[in-house]
C-alpha cells in the first residue's frame, strides 16, 4: 500500500524515510498530489546499443527507467569486462548489469559452421568462456533459442551452460525457442532447464503470439504455477505492446523459407497490414512501410513479396527488422497479471518500436487508470522490488533507509506513453523528476546532464 512520507537522501543512498524536518540549507522539494516510486528497473532492455554515444538514456529515463539489464535475448557484449569498463570510463545516466548471451558464446566458439548440435569439445569451450564471464559479473545466462546460432543447439547443450551459471548462484533469461508455433513445447523445454539446473529461470518477454494461441493465457499461467508448486523458481516479464520487433526471417524455425511457410506466417502470426518494415538494407525508403504496401507498390500478392524481401536482403546479408502485431491486449493484461510477472520494455535508445520510450508509462496509464487491470500499487512493485528479485539485484527497488537512491517522481493522473510505431522516439509525459544513486537525471521533460549511473555486477551491491 502507499504512504505519505518523507524521504531524505544523503549521497547515493536514501538516509531515512518518515516524518522528517528540513535542515539549514537542505533543499525540499515538495512532492503533493504525486507519486514518488522507486527507479523503475528494466529487466529486458536493449537500452545498451549505442549508450555511451547517447550517455544521458533520455528513452529510459524519461518513462522513470533508471537500471537496464542487458545481454538479452541470447547476445550479450563480449566480452563483459570490456563494456563494463567503458562505462566505469565513460559513466552514463543509468545503472547498467548484463546477462552473457548462449548466441555470444556460440558464435565465438563456432564460427560460421553453426547449423548444427555442438560437440562436448565445443560445449566445453563454452562453458569456459560462460565462467569468464560470470567472474566479471554477469548475472547468468540469456539465450534467444529463436535466432542463429541458438536456434541450432540441442537442449543438453543449453543445460550445461546453465549449470555453469547456477553454480555461482547465477540466473537464466531466455527468449524461448517459440512464441508461436511451439509456444508450449517451449515453455516445457524452460521449465525442464529450471527443474535439472536449480537455476531461476525468467520468461523474456512472454507473449501468445499467434492467432490460434490467442485467449490460452490460463493454460499457459496454470503450467508455470504447477512448476513453481514442484519448486521450479520461474518467473516472467512483459511489455505492454500487442506487436514485437525481430527479424523477417524469425516467423520460419526451420528456416524454410517457401511459399508454404510464408502463408502460414502472413495468415496466423502478422498480417500483411500488420507487419511494418523496421530497418531494410536493400531499400531504406521501405521503413516505416507495412507489407500491405509495398505488395501493393510492386503490383503482386503479399506472400510472394516477403518472399522477395527475405531473399533480397539475404543476397546482400543485409540489415532487416520487422514489427509484427500478433497479440492482444486481453492477453497481455492477464500475463501481466500474474503475480510474478514484473514490467520490461524490450527497447532500445533510438529504435523504430515506441516500447523504447513508453513501456513502463504505457503499463501506468493503460492497465492501471485506463483499464484497471491491477492497482498503481502494484503496478510500481511490477517495476521495482519484483523486477529487482527476478534478476538478483540487491539494494534496489524499494524506498528503504540504506537503498540506493533511484527514484521516480509522477503525477499518476496523467503520466503516459506518446511514442507510436509512427512516432517511436516520443519521450512520455508525466514523469516531473528521476534520480539515479542520488543525482537527478530527468526534470521538467528533459535531461539533466548529470551521468552517476553504476555497473552492477552479479553479487556486488
């Protein structure tokens, strides 16, 4: 529940919360009518690409952001120690931890020859490389079981690495091997990982991203409630968006790309209209675009053009991206609503998705005042504490004497998301201030200058 209280802080660390008097000289800001949380923690972010070029985060800091957990989604920078030091060099306005991605470690083990399960040789370089890592502070091991090289492995390959991770009481995050097609068998391939290892096991970005899906959250919730009855430790994030950002090539597991697969991708899992060009080497003039319209544009049916998309881009080994709309807002309220289900954005500084400015005020303005889906109470703990404790952050997410100061301060009555696939790089309204280990970072809809910004190492404060 809420309270009216007051909290000094005293350098990086909140000194006392209660009933306080103002000393000499001490500066008060008065803080009636809004909301004063603790600094929404990220625990899905790409936030990290291009950080220290655009050191002072405005996406992340002005929804309330304040830590970012990167090395998602199985790629992670590498190694860890190199971009940890960067940014003990080059401070930026946010705390910043990492998980280390399975494709990293594949891709340096492997090579160009990945189309294949990994022999015990290369699994144990791996597993080497996944210990450096870990020493240098990673909080476990991410996979993105849904791309190369990942995509290739054999679960045993995936379970000796996490053991790896939970010998020094690591964490796993995986971007499941389906949220479609397999979505189920994906989530037991999960939740075997949690029951061999040990290890916490976190769902990124949960979603029922295809049609025939659509409704079956009960089914979904009931199976990671059974698990966690048996002592499986899983635990989820979502973001508050009915459409995804990947790659074109992401709606074919078996990489098949033919007419077949297509047409079960274009009627099931993203619409013509519903998919929009993101990034396309081949032709830049096409971002922004739906598939729908350039189909049109080139006189022929939609099928055949994500065809010619997929081979033009690859002809070039080109940069693609698209953003698909697969899921609903129904089901993305009720796994929100799962009690272990804490907030992420998926986002990055300056991408073509508005999750990377207005995940979290989306969350705030959406499913709390709009739809009522849970209260604010619970929303801010979805954000902080429960984001903290589903990564292992320690010192983090509460408003407590002796926690770092990382604090969010917002008028509930109005704060919300502007960014649209449209206009993704709008920052969000009704965020007044933000402060991260004491210093403020955001105020009065801009940034501060000030980067005081931590790395957070696995088991450090």
């Amino acid at each position: 529940e809420g309270i009216v209280t007051d909290v000094r802080i005293h350098g990086s660390r909140i000194e006392a919360v209660g009933e306080l008097s103002a000393t000499e000289g001490e500066l008060v800001i008065d803080a009636t009518g809004l909301a004063l949380a603790p600094g929404f923690i990220d625990t899905h972010s790409h936030h990290d690409r291009g950080l220290t070029q655009m050191g002072d985060a405005l996406a992340a800091v002005s929804q309330g952001i304040t830590t970012i957990i990167a090395g998602q989604d199985g790629g992670s920078p590498f190694p860890l120690s190199g971009f940890f030091g960067e940014l003990e060099t080059t401070p930026v306005a946010v705390n910043v931890a990492a998980y280390t991605g399975h494709n990293t470690l594949r891709s340096a083990v492997m090579g160009g020859d990945f189309r294949r399960e990994a022999t015990l040789e290369e699994i144990d370089e791996m597993r080497t490389l996944l210990r450096r890592e870990l020493d240098a502070g990673a909080l476990g091991l991410s996979t993105g079981l849904e791309y190369d090289p990942g995509i290739y492995s054999a679960t045993t390959e995936v379970v000796a690495l996490t053991r790896e991770a939970a010998a020094v009481g690591g964490r796993y995050i995986s971007h499941m091997r389906s949220e479609d097609r397999a979505f189920f068998k994906a989530l037991r391939e999960l939740l075997h990982i949690g029951r061999e290892t040990g290890i916490p096991v976190q769902i990124s970005h949960m979603k029922l991203a295809m049609k025939s899906l659509w409704g079956r959250t009960d089914e979904a919730l009931a199976l990671l409630n059974a698990a966690r009855a048996e002592g499986v430790n899983v635990t989820a994030d979502v973001y508050p968006y009915e459409f995804w950002q990947s790659t074109m090539t992401v709606l074919f597991p078996d990489r098949n790309f033919t007419r077949e697969a297509a047409t079960f991708a274009l009627e099931e899992l993203v619409p013509p209209e519903g998919m929009i060009i993101a990034a396309f080497e081949p032709e830049p003039l096409y971002v922004g675009m739906t598939l729908a319209e350039i189909a049109e544009q080139r006189g022929k049916d939609p099928v055949t053009v994500y065809l010619e998309l997929l081979a033009e881009a690859d002809a070039i080994d080109g940069r693609e991206s698209i953003i698909g709309r697969s899921m609903t807002t129904e089901d993305i309220a009720s796994l929100l609503s799962w009690p272990f289900t804490n907030v992420s954005s998926d986002g990055g500084l300056a991408g073509r998705h508005p999750r990377g400015y207005g995940a979290f005020t989306r969350v705030l303005a959406q499913h709390v005042r709009d739809r009522g889906d849970f209260s604010l109470e619970t929303a801010i703990y979805k954000m902080t504490l429960l984001a903290a404790e589903n990564t292992g952050l320690s010192g983090r997410g509460t408003i407590t004497e002796g926690a770092f100061a990382d604090l969010v301060l917002f008028d509930p009555t109005t704060v919300s998301d502007r960014s649209t696939p449209e206009e993704p790089n709008l920052p969000s309204v009704g965020i007044v201030a933000v402060w991260v280990n004491g210093k403020q970072v955001y105020k009065d809809s801009g940034t501060t200058g000030n980067r005081p910004g931590h790395v957070l190492r696995r088991g450090a404060p």
